[in-house]
C-alpha cells in the first residue's frame, strides 16, 4: 500500500503560474490548426515527458457551462464514455478535493494500452480577471486509501490545467495544458496520433457536451446545480484578487 502525499493547498501565485503557462506561446510547437482547434506539444527540461496544449474557441457556449460541463459530477458521468470508474476520495475544501478515475482503452488501442488509473489533487473555481474566467488544474497525489490495482497502470500527472474564458457575447475559450507521464512503453506513432486526432476530438466532444449542459439540468429538475466558489483566497481578507494580465508579464 502506498504512503500518503502531504496535501498543500495551491496559493494565487500558482493559479497565476498555470494561467501564464496556458497563455504563453514561448516554445510550443505547432502540431494541428483547424476548424477552431489547437494542438502543440512543448519539451521540457530534465524531463522526458513533454507538455501538450490544445486552445478550443467555442461559440454559442458560455465559459460557465463549459466549466460545469468539466465539475458537474452527475453530468460527466452521463457523458463521458471513457469513464470505466470515477469517485472523490476526499473533499478537502469548496475548491479541492482528491479524485480518482479509471479510463477505458478504446479498441483499437487494447493492444498497445493497458487501462489507466489517475489519483489527483485537483484545485478549481472562478478567478477574477478582466473577463470570466475559470480554472481546474491537478497533478497526482498518492493516498494509502487508493492503492495501485494490477489491472491499471497509474499514471503519474506532473500538470493539468483547464483554463475557460469568457469569448464575446456567447462563446468561450479553452485553453488546456497537461505534462503526464502515462507510464509503460508508448509507440511513437500513438503519441503522434495522440496529438493530432485524439486530442481534436477531445475538444470537440467538450464544446459538444457543453451545449447540451443545459438541457440535461433542465431534463434532471431533482439534480441541484454545483456551486461555483472562488479558485483561491487571498491571505490578508480572505476575498479573491483581480487577476489582471499585467501580473503575468
């Protein structure tokens, strides 16, 4: 059984660290542009796992739909077919919990993949900036009451971040970046695919299944919409900052 990670709770200088890296284009390599959808992959040094970053420009959907499309516990059970298991361990405060998920592999790659597991400290909440803003981000976290199962590889999530903006009157943007270690022997041409058909399709089927966010709260009257609290506190009156980009340069 493994040992339990110290929990640390993330401060604004990290949340604004996550965002300057969503928004940068320093060093990121263009891998895939079409159809309103990014995809670039970036070295990083000492480390043989390479970050990936997809930007999604949606229209007709609001930041706040898709970022309850991404936290809405009983919706992305509803939708999301990659999902084999899925439970919180532990909600440590309104904006922090520790997740655990198991994915499916699909057909196709059975035979190259096993199934993986990710056991997360996941942060997120609103932000205050000069538009609506929203950001999810976690990296792994081991916890003794989540030992590794034989069946999945444990993946090892040195950085995700989701970060949802406000685009015109009713679109948003999403800017996703993750560096994961999926362990275990990964073809190269997988990792090439990876970049260039899955990861289009993952932002497609996002900006899709936040459209219908609606409906399926209206179609479930019995589910009670999730409260979306700040992302962080400051430490002098508790009360959130304003996260203008000035801070980022």
């Amino acid at each position: 059984m493994s040992d339990s990670s110290p929990i640390t709770i993330p401060k604004k200088e990290d949340f604004l660290k996550n965002r300057a890296e969503a928004l940068s284009t320093d060093n990121w390599k263009s891998k895939y542009n079409k159809n309103n959808i990014e995809v670039y992959i970036k070295e990083v040094s000492n480390s043989p796992v390479i970050r990936i970053k997809c930007i999604c420009r949606m229209s007709d959907v609001t930041a706040r739909d898709l970022y309850l499309t991404l936290m809405q516990e009983e919706y992305v059970r509803a939708y999301d077919y990659q999902m084999d298991e899925w439970k919180i361990i532990e909600e440590i405060d309104q904006s922090n919990d520790i997740s655990f998920y198991t994915a499916k592999i699909p057909a196709m790659l059975k035979m190259f993949l096993s199934p993986r597991s990710f056991l997360s400290h996941r942060s997120y909440g609103e932000t205050t900036s000069s538009v609506e803003e929203y950001m999810l981000m976690m990296h792994s976290h081991e916890d003794s009451r989540v030992p590794h199962r034989k069946k999945y590889v444990r993946a090892n999530i040195y950085v995700t971040c989701f970060l949802i903006q406000a685009d015109g009157d009713s679109g948003c943007k999403l800017t996703y970046f993750s560096q994961t270690d999926l362990k275990g022997n990964i073809p190269k041409k997988l990792m090439s695919w990876s970049t260039t058909k899955f990861a289009p399709q993952v932002m497609k089927d996002f900006e899709k299944q936040a459209k219908q966010y609606a409906a399926f709260m209206k179609k479930n009257p019995d589910i009670k919409t999730r409260t979306i609290f700040p992302a962080f506190m400051t430490e002098d009156d508790d009360q959130v900052d304003s996260v203008d980009d000035e801070e980022l340069d």
